[in-house]
C-alpha cells in the first residue's frame, strides 16, 4: 500500500513497443504528474511460431536468455534514472498461449516487480488464484473488462477471488472513460483488491493522457491506497 503513483503498462522495443525505456521515462516526466514510477511490462514468453515448444526443458531453453537479458537491461534502467522517476521490471504474459508453462515461467521471473497476464479466463483465473502466492512477484489482471472475460462469472465471485489470491486488478487506459454507474468499480472498492494504473503503451504516447482521468477515477472510488507497490515477493514478505 503506497498511495504512490505508477504507471505499470508500458512496452519497449524489448518486445512490440516503439519507445525505450529512457523516452518513456522523459515522456512521463514530461506530464508534470509527480507519477512515481513507471513500470516496464514487455510482453515475454512468445512461442515462435516456427519451432512450437512442447515441453518445460525446452521452454525454458529457448526464453530463459532473453528473460535475464530483458530484466539485466531494466534494472540498468532503473539506475540511470534512480534520481527522477523509479522504474519497475514486470512483463507481460499471454494466458492462452502460455497456461501450460506457468512452472518454467514461474521459475524465470524471478527478481521482476509484477507480472500481468492478458486474456485470462475463468479457469485461468480460478488456476492463478490457487498459486498466485508461489510466484515470486505480486501478479494481476491486465486490460481486463471484467464482464467480458467472465461472462458466466458473478463480478462478486470474480472480485472475492481476486482478494482471496491477492491478485491485482489493472484500470487500463482502454477503459477510458471510466463510468461511475459500471458495477465493477462499485464492487472492486468493497475488496481488498491491489489496483494497478497501466497504459499499455505501444506506438503512441498519446495514452499517457488518459493517466489523469484514470488517476482521478481511482482517487474518486477511494482506491488510492490500494494501489499495488511491484517489488518482489521477498520483499514484501519482510515487511508485512
Ligand atoms: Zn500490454
């Protein structure tokens, strides 16, 4: 629980985004926001197409590299810029395409902030839910329209299970503008559910706008100090 302000979706050319990781920081600088942090959540664990991996060994052969590559040059990141703004290692993961994998990723995130998965459904979330504690970093929901993703689902079930598994919630800057009638963000506040704010920054920086709205919406639905603190798991056992 920090009540600081983080933007934790962004990607770099790491993956599918167009900014590093220096012009993201200058471009949130920029908004004169006093946004805390950024968090860097490039998208990893993307199965080539050509040479389809069908088993952990090999999983963790062909990523393993690219991951402590990616989290070595973040930190290294995150020191140039230790004077102005903090910058997170997360990273982004595709359910459907990598469900069978959770082991060997588990495994491999280790030392990152957070991790978001896309596209999770019911049985995902139900399966994350039963091991959410056992990864080495908190663990949430991106860009998720929570009556879309479970349609069979109470939002009440949906939201008891997240706080249950302390798995965070992300408010995504597609979701703008955020409606004060949309049922969810009434229910999500009655839980102890960590928010995250994220822009899912690719090509544009023009969705760094929607940080303020977004920031004020949270603020206005109480949830300010909900907001997730990404550290790894360690650490924030040792201080609770
Ligand atoms: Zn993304």
């Amino acid at each position: 629980m920090s009540g600081s302000v983080y933007n934790l979706h962004n990607h770099t050319p790491f993956s599918d985004g167009a900014y590093t990781v220096d012009e993201l920081v200058e471009a949130h600088l920029d908004l004169h926001l006093d946004i805390d942090g950024i968090g860097m959540s490039d998208t990893l664990f993307r199965t080539p197409s050509s040479r389809e991996v069908s088993n952990e060994r090999d999983f963790e052969r062909v990523f393993a590299g690219e991951t402590s590559a990616y989290l070595a040059e973040t930190r290294a990141a995150a020191e140039r810029h230790a004077g102005s703004i903090r910058v997170f290692c997360g990273c982004e993961i595709s359910w459907p395409l990598n469900k069978n994998m959770l082991e060997p990723m588990r495994r491999m995130v280790s030392g990152f902030d957070y991790v978001l998965f896309e596209n999770v459904d019911w049985n995902g979330l139900t399966t994350l839910a039963s091991q959410s504690r056992r990864w080495p970093c908190p663990i949430g929901l991106s860009h998720t329209a929570v009556n879309v993703h479970f349609p069979n689902t109470s939002q009440d079930q949906v939201v008891r299970t997240m706080a249950n598994a302390r798995i965070f919630y992300e408010v995504n800057s597609i979701h703008v503008p955020l409606l004060e009638s949309d049922r969810w963000f009434n229910v999500l506040p009655q839980h102890r559910v960590m928010v995250a704010i994220g822009t899912d920054t690719h090509d544009d920086l023009h969705c760094l706008s929607e940080i303020a709205p977004m920031l004020e919406f949270v603020r206005r639905k109480g949830l300010t100090d909900r907001m997730l603190e990404p550290r790894p798991r360690g650490d924030a056992v040792a201080a609770e």
